[in-house]
C-alpha cells in the first residue's frame, strides 16, 4: 500500500554553494559566482512543491562576510523555511566577524533541533573544535590543535586543517536529544556539514563516537551531510549516511534534492548531478 501513497512530508536539501565574487579555480571544478544562479534555479524548482522547510548543508559562502550579503537575498524568493547549519566555508571572514556567523544565517543558535510531523531533525555545528571557528584564544582551538597534532601523528585520513570535532558537551547534548526522541516515539533525521561515514578524508575527527551513537540508536533513521563535493553514501546499524554532492563544482551542472519522507522509506529525488535514493527504514 504505502509504496504509492503520498509522502508524510518532503523537505529539500542544497549543499555547499560556497560562493565568493571571484573567478573560478578550474583545476578543482569549482566556480565560486555561478552559485548564485544555482542556486535562484533550485529555490524555483522548490517553490514548485510542498516543502516543510530547505536545509542548507553548509558553505553557504566560500570566503568574506561580505558574500553573505550577494547570496542571503536568493533565499528571500524561497516560499518556504529556509534553514541553514554551519560549514567550514561559513568561517573564512575575517576573526571580527567570527562570532557573528550563525546570526547571519538566522540560526537560533550554532546547533538546534526542531521537529516537523513527528520525527525530530537534529543540527549539529561540526565547526565547534576547530582552528578555524572558535574566537581567537578559545580553548577549543587549542584542543583542535592537539586533536589534529595526534590524527597527524598516527597517518589518519581525516588528519586535515578543514575538518574539525564536536565538543564533549556537544556529543552529550547529540545523545540527550536522540534519547528525548526516543522516549516521544519520534524518528530522527541528523544533520551537519561533515560527513562521519564511510571513512575518508573529509569526515569528522570525532567521526567513530557518533557513527557508535547514531548506529546503536534504533530511533536514527539518517545522517545527512555536505563538506565531500563528490557525494558519498552507506550505513552503518540501520542509519543511512548521504553525503550531498557540492553546487559549486561545474560551470553549469546544478546539485540538489527533494527528500521524501514515507512511512517505511526516505525517497531521495535527486536533480543535476545528485543521486536519486531509496532508504528503507
């Protein structure tokens, strides 16, 4: 039966804009301006279904405060929530403007979770031990200088500058709300700008500790990340890990996805060079 009802509810998902007023850099694939109209393209396919909100994965900006100012007002013509979380491109301005981040984004805080039909979508600010994000003198740049130091020292994958950890209070708040989930009977869809699993060099620092979590959560249906522009996908326990693929890379072709949520499966309707998905649950 429910294979051709309708969806419960449908969200859309854009990661990695990472636009800047600046020429391309053609050896990486990436062009920084033309995101601007990437992403005026996918905001008029969205407004052409019913959508319970737009996540954006991160990256919203590749460099400068002032990029925020050229993409922020694409959004406007979204007729439906725009929703953003933190990505290490967000954080390429200048250390004044370093705090003002998340505000500028509309963000209720650097990480949050909100609900939509009965399943709980959780926020994460994978940004938050990093030698990038924290204020200048901040503890938490100095345990991301260990954290990279000791990655470094054994040869991990992942031991790069552009990634980055949670804290420990943030890991604890991850668990509290997964656990709150829980007990109201609610599904849970993770989001965050890095990608956890499968291994490679983009994902989180931290990455095991929540791929152990999510993985042993039977209420933790997916993970749902940016950061790698090449996409990526795999489970781990029953929990689905996709890894959208980046708009800022190609001249022309576009990247982003309508998620469909039914009761039994995420139907992910994939446009451009994003991947069409089913993940049974």
């Amino acid at each position: 039966m429910s294979s051709s009802a309708s969806p419960l509810f449908r969200f859309g998902i854009i990661a990695d804009p990472q636009y800047a007023a600046i020429a391309p850099h053609v050896a990486m694939d990436r062009y920084y301006a033309n995101s601007l109209a990437k992403v005026a393209a996918a905001i008029e396919v969205f407004n052409g279904w019913e959508l319970s909100f737009v996540m954006t994965l991160g990256d919203v900006i590749d460099r400068s405060f002032s990029s925020f100012d050229d993409i922020l007002p694409v959004y406007e013509t979204l007729r439906h929530e725009a929703l953003f979380l933190l990505g290490n491109h967000d954080f390429s301005v200048s250390s004044g403007h370093l705090s003002e981040v998340a505000a500028r984004l509309g963000m209720p805080s650097p990480y949050y979770s909100f609900l939509r039909h009965g399943w709980r979508f959780i926020v994460l600010d994978g940004n938050e031990v990093s030698i990038f994000a924290p204020p200048e003198g901040h503890h938490h740049r100095a345990l991301a200088a260990e954290m990279l130091a000791e990655l470094q020292a054994k040869g991990a994958r992942n031991a790069h500058r552009w990634n980055a950890a949670l804290s420990d209070e943030q890991f604890a708040w991850l668990g509290d709300e997964i656990a709150k989930a829980a007990e109201a009977g609610e599904k849970v869809i993770v989001m965050n700008h890095y990608p956890i699993h499968p291994p490679g060099e983009h994902g989180m620092w931290d990455s095991e500790r929540i791929v152990a979590l999510l993985a042993s959560s039977s209420n933790v249906v997916a993970y749902l990340n940016g950061h790698d522009h090449v996409g990526n996908y795999g489970t781990a326990g029953a929990c689905h890990f996709v890894n959208f693929k980046g708009v800022v890379d190609t001249e022309t072709e576009n990247a982003f996805a309508i998620v469909e949520v039914h009761p039994d499966r995420i139907e992910i309707r994939g446009f451009g060079r994003e991947e069409s998905r089913t993940l049974a649950y």
